[in-house]
C-alpha cells in the first residue's frame, strides 16, 4: 500500500464481523488509492443494502454459536439484538433467498 492509500467503509448487508457484532453490516475495504477503491467496492454497492439480509447473518451466527443446544425466543432475540418482527423478517427473506435460488 502507498502512502496514498485508503481505508473506507462500506455498507455491505451481507457481512458479519468476526469479532464485533456492532460492526455487522460496515464491510472496511482497503485499497491502494481511488481507483483501487472504486474497483472493490463497485461490485458491494452495485448489491442491494438489505437489513433482513444482515439479520439472517445474525440469526445464523446465534443458532450456530448455541449449537447443540439451540437458541430460541427471547435467548434469540438476545443473542441476536433483534425483536421478534425482525427475526420472522429474516427468515422470510432467507426462505424468499432458498426458493429463488432453487435450493
């Protein structure tokens, strides 16, 4: 990277932090200048921003973090950070995402 480099976030529905849930959602993409910049985030803002996107992420990292045991109701909503609504939301989508993929 040269000293012209770059360090930017973008919002990317479809990432979840490693470590830090509050940064779900806020893909950090380093670039060696603009143009570099551009090339790798085209494609991530070329993609729809979805929240039920993100929070099927969130519900799929707690029911695998509890996994044997499984995660539901208020456990879910608390690992989650998410409200019931948001939950049924997110697995709408995932169930739309399955069909519409064939899977």
């Amino acid at each position: 990277m040269t000293a012209d480099g770059i360090r930017e976030v973008v919002q990317d529905s479809s990432f979840l932090h490693p470590t830090d849930p509050l940064q779900d959602g806020l893909r950090t993409l380093v670039a060696c200048d603009k143009d570099h910049f551009n090339e790798l985030a085209a494609p991530i803002r070329e993609r729809a921003y979805a929240d039920e996107e993100l929070w099927a992420g969130k519900v799929s990292r707690a029911v695998q973090q509890a996994w044997p045991g499984g995660v539901w109701g208020e456990e879910l909503e608390r690992a989650t950070g998410l409200t019931a609504k948001q939950i049924v939301r997110a697995a709408d989508w995932n169930k739309a995402r399955t069909r519409h993929l064939g899977l």
